[in-house]
C-alpha cells in the first residue's frame, strides 16, 4: 500500500523549488527594497497602518488567509476523485500560481498606499473598473463571513473543547496587545509566557469542553461538557435550527454562528494592536504546530513505525477514480471542477483582499514581503497536504465525498489525531488540538474578512483617512462605511444567508466567487506591470490568470447550466417550489458572477493592449 510520506515529500519538493528560486525571482522583478519607506510607516496611525515585527505579521497574515476551504477541498476532492490529482494539483498549482497570486497582490498593494486591488485596477484602467472589482469583492466577502461563521459553528459542536480553549486563548491575546503596545514589554519573553497559556489553554478546553445548547442525540458531546444555555431548553426555537441529527444547524451549531458573527463584528472594528496582531501572532504557533506537527509526526511515524496506525493510504481512497469521480450516478467531471473543488488550497481571491488589506498595511519593510506573500501562501498548500494526509489515514471516501463540510472538517480531526500518534500524543488529545487548529483559522479568517469588507465600502464610496468614520453619526453613506456599523450589515447579511437553509448554495458561491475573485487578482497584477514598464513580462500573472478564468467560467457553467438548469429544473430534480426558486437564484448569482469578471477582464484587456500597443503612455506605480 502507498505510504501518506510521498504526499508530503512531493508538496516538500516542489515548494522549496519555488520559494529558493521562483519567488527570488519575483522579488527582484517588482524590485523589492528596504531602502523605500513602505505604507505601514509613511501613514502610521496606530489604527490600520501599524508596522509590525515580521513574524507577528506572518502569524496575522497566515492565520487569515487559511480558513477552512484548504482543508475541505482537498478532502472533498482526494474523495471524489483520488488522492492523485488532488496532490498534483496542490504540489503543481500552488508555487506557480497560488504563492504568485499572494506575493504579486501584496506587492502591488505596498506600491498604492496599501489600497486594494479595486483602487489598484482603478488607477489604470478608471473608475468603472475600479468599482466593479470592489463591488465583486465585497459581495465575496459577506459570502466568506457567512461560510466561516457557519463552519466554525460546526466545528465547535463535534470538538466542544476546542470551544473553550478558543475562549482562552482570545482572552490571551487581548492582555497580551495591552502588554506589547500599551505597557512595551519585552517581546520574547511576552512571546514565551503567553504562547505557554495558549497550550494550557488546549489542556483546559480538552478537560472542560463547551457548548451553547444540548446535543440533539445523546451521548455526542464529551463526558463533563458544560451547556450553557441548556437553562433556555433544547434550542430548537432558533432561526434555522433543527432537531434531525443529520441537519448541519442542529439548535448547538445555530446558535454558535451568530455568536462568532458578533465576536467577528467586534474584533473587526478594534484597533488592530488590540487584538488581530496579537492574536493572530499566538494562533500562528498553534497553526505550525498543528501543519508542523502533523508533517513531523508523518515523517517520525513512517520511518520509526510510532502511530497508532500504519501511515498509509485506507483502501477506501483510490489513487485515481475516474474523469467523472466516484458517482457514476452524478458524474463530477475532473476537469474544471477538481481546480473549483480544492480552490484555496492552491489558489484564493480572498487572499488578495488580506494581502491588499490588512497586511499591507503592516509591512515593516519590503523584503518582508517574500516570506510572507510568496512563503504565507506556501504554508497553506502544506495545510491542504496535511488535509489530504487526514484523509488518506482515516478513509471513508463516501462520507467525506457525500457530507460535504459535515463530513470533511471532522475527518481532519479525527485523521489528525491518529497521525500525532506518531509523536506520542494521545488521539484523545491529538483529535481536539487539530480541531482547535482548524478553528483558530477560521476565526482570525471571519473578522479579517469582516475588516476587509470595510476597507472596499470606504474605498466604494470614499472616505478621508482609513477607519475614522465610526458610523454612528451622518448620513447613509457613513453608516455603510462606518467601523462599527459597517460590520453589522456584513454579518447581519451573512447570518440571513446561512439561516435561510440553503447552506449548499452558500459554499457553491463561495467556492465560485473566491476563485473569479483570484482570477481578477491576477489581472490587477498584470495591468499594474503592463502600466509599469514596456519591459515588464506578463507571463507570470497573465497565464494564471487565463487558467483561472477559464477553469471558473466552465465550473460556474457546470454549475448553472447541468446541475441547476438542467437536473434541477429541466429534469424536475427540484420537486418543492422552494427548491425550484433556490435553483433559479444559483443560476442567476452564477451568471451575475460570470458577467461582472469577464466585463473586468475585458476592460483590462483594452488597457494592456492600449499600453503596450503605444496608443497610450504607460503610468509609472507610485506610492503618493
């Protein structure tokens, strides 16, 4: 049988490859250099643009842009469609494409005051441009407020201990902000104490696990959990919520979505010293010890035979199953659908916004800018390989393939946990600590997404300085822009979509928008250098670019075009009128999707074509 290793040796190679020689390359093509003043320090405010020490941004920026989607895709994917393709295309994607699309975003981002790649775009090719990519962003981002929320609450109910270890571990990084920034306390012994009592705080959760309402079947949480609102009854009164063990909202999951969309509202709207930076910093050494562990425990497991289990693919995961997947019943053909499947696992829009968003705004200096866009992006592809090792050991392809997210985030868990063996750890303790894993991901990705969306509705409509408006006095356009009223009416929205039931709908224009999102990163980043220099090549970002909105425009058509129109409505696979109206509405959201990027793409292309054609003079970037 095949051993988990050569998924890990493979992603190891391939990635040193690229981050040695492909992003030393890149660096010096957009000409990195400490001696510019980069936007951090140029507009320091103590609010937004903060510099920050590197490894507390590469905490920050890894922990936001690696949510949950790397973990499910490749699992979804290895399930459907064997563990194969679902590796190349990680190994392949993610140092070509993937690392590129973060790296060249934060660049061009350093170089435009640390603005988005809306107001990027908008430079060049006008304000139309301009608003149709912030207009687009912005859309994805209530969409990833939502999915994170939602998945977080999922994760919450099947490991309630990784529920209290989350309480503690934000309750540490709020003293830990006030003990770097308000009391300057020296930063490696802070470092050690308080990453301490994050550990601690995993003992804690595992020993005092937490939920908000009782199980719907008993005997699911852990033995000594503690319900806290069990006094309010069985929670089936909830918006969503439902009493069948096999719903996704049961009362426990619908009512952690809205507690972590408030905690997300919140935490958007703080000073970033208060609680992203640190936060994010002390989650970081959790994420590697979780990615880093994992890999580790893979290594020493195979080679001294330690884990629990034999470290090798379960028979139930084939190498390879076919174009059209594993359900011959309901074909799902490789190709476009495994790139749109596993997404951020090689390649994410979002990414964009939090390379163009927050962390360029905290860049201290600009060579800082190669570990952490091109390394930051690295990082997740060793996410998803983790993911797809979790899946090669603990098997059941059909649960992980026909769950969905139900079945997937509780495979890596469980999968985790076996693996961690390796290294000692009980898989009583290991399963809760890869849970716990999993959900500082989505956590610091939920309220980064919900700032984030901020920054476009300030750029949208227009605002003097970043993050002064608080929103509670003037007219309209300040509350839709305003710090604290903003992210109410992106989680407001986001909480109506995941209630409404029709979750699935919700990950599907996630998993599209995400990657049109990418594809329209990529042509910002082409313009930009188009505009840049005459000698600029354009191979780097522009055949990315081409392979994503390729890839996308075919997976939203599949989507659209087969599984609604065609199964759903033509066919009569929508029996209810419920059902039917869900399927016109994917429809029409996918065609909307469609329109908006390839209007951007086509927009772009006249500016490229104008540029290098000699019709106009290219604009020289600037950071004024």
């Amino acid at each position: 049988m095949t051993q988990v290793i050569w998924i890990v040796a493979a992603v190891l190679i391939t990635f040193s490859v690229g981050y040695v020689g492909y992003s030393r390359y890149l660096s010096q093509f957009v000409g990195l250099s400490d001696e510019r003043e980069t936007p951090a320090h140029k507009y320091e405010d103590g609010q937004e643009y903060v510099p920050s020490k590197k490894p507390v941004l590469l905490g920050h920026h890894f922990s936001s842009i690696a949510g949950g989607a790397p973990i499910v895709g490749p699992i979804t994917a290895g399930a459907i469609w064997g563990w194969v393709p679902a590796l190349a295309w990680i190994a392949i994607g993610n140092p070509l494409m993937g690392a590129v699309h973060d790296f060249i975003s934060l660049s061009g981002s350093m170089r435009h005051e640390g603005k988005s790649i809306g107001y990027i775009i908008g430079e060049y090719v006008g304000e139309r441009g301009k608003n149709l990519l912030l207009w687009f962003a912005f859309l994805t981002i209530i969409l990833v407020v939502g999915v994170f929320a939602l998945v977080v609450g999922i994760v919450l109910n099947a490991f309630p201990s990784a529920a209290t270890a989350s309480f503690v571990y934000i309750a540490l990084a709020v003293v830990f902000g006030i003990y770097l920034y308000q009391f300057d306390a020296p930063f490696i012994p802070g470092t050690v104490v308080f990453v301490a009592g994050v550990f601690a705080g995993v003992w804690f959760g595992i020993n005092n696990p937490m939920a908000l309402f009782p199980a719907v079947e008993a005997g699911t949480y852990p033995e000594g959990t503690i319900v806290l609102l069990g006094f309010l009854g069985n929670g089936a009164w909830l918006p969503g919520a439902s009493m069948d063990p096999s719903a996704i909202l049961t009362p426990n999951v619908a009512a952690w979505v809205p507690t972590i969309l408030i905690y997300a509202a919140i935490a958007s709207a703080l000073p970033v010293w208060t609680l992203l930076q640190p936060r994010d910093y002390l989650s970081s050494f959790l994420l590697y010890a979780g990615v880093g562990g994992a890999l580790l425990a893979i290594i020493v497991g195979t080679v001294f035979g330690t884990s629990s289990e034999p470290l090798v693919v379960d028979s139930s995961i084939a190498a390879f199953e076919g174009f059209l997947g594993v359900d011959a019943v309901a074909p799902f053909p490789l190709f476009p659908m495994l790139f749109v499947t596993i997404a951020c696992g090689t390649i994410s829009g979002f990414h964009s916004l939090v390379s163009s968003g927050t962390t360029a705004k905290q860049l201290n200096q600009e060579s800082d800018a190669r570990l952490i866009g091109y390394g930051g992006m690295l990082g997740e592809g060793l996410l998803a390989a983790v993911a797809l090792s979790t899946l090669a050991v603990a098997g059941g392809a059909s649960a992980a393939a026909g769950g969905g997210i139900g079945g997937a985030l509780p495979n890596f868990a469980s999968g985790g946990g076996v693996i961690l063996t390796s290294l000692g750890l009980p898989v009583e303790y290991g399963a809760p600590f890869m849970a716990l894993v999993l959900v500082s991901f989505l956590l610091t990705s939920t309220d980064t997404a919900a700032r984030l969306g901020r920054y476009m509705m300030e750029e949208i409509i227009g605002m003097p300085g970043s993050g002064t408006d608080t929103g509670l006095s003037g007219g309209v356009s300040s509350f839709a822009r305003g710090r604290y009223t903003n992210p109410v009416i992106q989680c407001g929205i986001a909480y109506v979509l995941v209630i409404s039931g029709e979750w699935a709908t919700l990950w599907t224009l996630f998993g599209g928008a995400n990657q049109l999102l990418a594809a329209l990163a990529l042509l910002t980043a082409t313009v930009w250098l188009a505009n840049w220099d005459d000698s600029k090549q354009l191979i780097s970002t522009g055949v990315p670019m081409a392979v994503m909105v390729t890839i996308t425009i075919l997976g939203l058509s599949w989507v659209a075009f087969k599984e609604q129109l065609y199964d759903q409505l033509i066919q009569g696979g929508a029996g209810g009128l419920g059902a039917q109206v869900s399927a016109s509405v994917r429809i029409v959201l996918a065609l909307v999707l469609m329109y908006l990027a390839l209007s951007l793409v086509q927009i772009g292309y006249q500016n490229i074509s104008s540029v290098r054609g000699g019709s106009q003079p290219a604009a020289e970037p600037s950071d004024d």
